[in-house]
C-alpha cells in the first residue's frame, strides 16, 4: 500500500503497528483525561467547602470584615499613639523625684516628728517642704528648687532630701531611738 500524502510504501503489518501504538497513546491519554477530571472534581469540592463559612456566610464577606476591623485597629493603634505621647510629654511636668528625710528638729522633743519633703519634675525644677514639730506647734517653710538648686540657703536635712531626690544620695531609713 502507497500512501499518497507521503510517497512511501506501507505494508498491512506496519500499518497495524502504527496503529497498535496511536490507540496506546490514545488509551494513555484517555487515562490522564479521567485523573484530570476526577482530581478537579476533588479541587472544585475543596473550593466550595473553603468558600462556604459559617451560616452560609461567604468567605469573601468574612475576609472583608476582618480587613475592615484590622482597618479599625491600625486607626485605634495611631490614636494611642499620639495619647501615649501626649502623657510622655506632660509627664515632664510631673513631680517624678521624691527624697524625704525625718528628723528631730529640737533635742528635747523625740520621735523625728519634723521633716523635709522634696518634690521635684524632671528637670530636677520643684520645691522643698520643711516641717519642723515644736512643742508650741508645727511651722512648715517652702522652698523653691530650678535645676537642683535653691536661691535660698538649705539646711542639711533639706540637702539631704533634695539629694535623695536627685539620686545623688541613696535614701536611708530612720533609726528608732
């Protein structure tokens, strides 16, 4: 047999041979279509099931309430942000150092019932309270501190405290007599 596409001579033999191998590829092919179809059954299973949420609740609308909320978080987070800054910023303002000292003011009156306070911000700017207990009573005197120092003179009790407030001087407790 004459093939008249390409000129050349065929017999009965190779032409079944040919054909032998063209149904087995067409077999094989046949195979790979029904693996196909059956594992993008599967797939297209999986999808659905990963698509549906809860109470039929798509996963789309899921997914944009969660961008949505996350939307609120990054607005809430910028706003404590800034609170956060503003309390850092007046915190400088605050009274951050405290150093006391109790002591006796006179001899003869016992129980260190007299004492200097020293409140002071950052800046180490404040005041130093001193209270000294007598036996006609209490006399309290205030004394204004800017940058660690005082116009007017200290009395040790009162350098004391404000040193204990700087942190030049660790704070010790007071001994009973």
């Amino acid at each position: 047999m004459k093939s008249d596409i390409i000129g050349l001579y065929f017999t009965v033999d190779d032409f079944l041979l040919t054909f032998t191998i063209m149904a087995f590829i067409m077999f094989i092919l046949f195979i790979l279509l029904i693996v196909n179809v059956v594992k993008t059954g599967k797939i297209k299973k999986k999808y659905e099931a990963f698509m549906m949420g809860k109470n039929a609740e798509s996963l789309e609308d899921t997914l944009i309430k969660r961008i949505q909320q996350v939307d609120e978080l990054l607005v809430f987070e910028a706003e404590n942000r800034e609170n956060i800054q503003k309390i850092f910023d007046s915190l400088k303002y605050t009274f951050q150092k405290v150093g006391m000292v109790k002591y006796d003011a006179f001899h003869e009156m016992g129980g260190k019932l007299s004492f200097s306070l020293a409140l002071l911000d950052e800046k180490n700017d404040g005041f130093i309270i001193n209270a000294m207990h007598s036996r006609e009573g209490c006399y309290t005197y205030i004394k204004e501190i800017l940058s660690g120092n005082s116009i007017i003179v200290l009395a040790d009790e009162e350098k004391e405290a404000l040193d204990i407030a700087m942190g030049v001087k660790k704070s010790t407790k007071p001994t009973e007599d």
